[in-house]
C-alpha cells in the first residue's frame, strides 16, 4: 500500500463529506488521518 496514494484518497473523500470546513483545514486533518492509517496498516503488515 502506498501512504502517499492513500494520503490522496483520504483527502478527496474529506472534502467530499466536510463542505462546510475550509479547505486548508479540511486537508491538514485529512492529511494528518491518513498517515496515521497508513503508519497502522504498515505496522500491521
């Protein structure tokens, strides 16, 4: 698995779902979200 496309996928689907958040901030949790998924899937496999 990949944690930057992961990372990338996180971020589209977040902005689908919290319109109502700006976009930086949407994105910095987005972001943040994802790797720490990323760092959990890589520790697992």
């Amino acid at each position: 698995m990949s944690c930057g496309a992961s990372q990338w996928t996180a971020v589209s689907t977040a902005q689908r779902w919290k319109g109502l958040l700006s976009w930086s901030a949407e994105r910095e949790a987005s972001m943040t979200w994802a790797w720490r998924v990323c760092r959990a899937v890589e520790r697992v496999e």
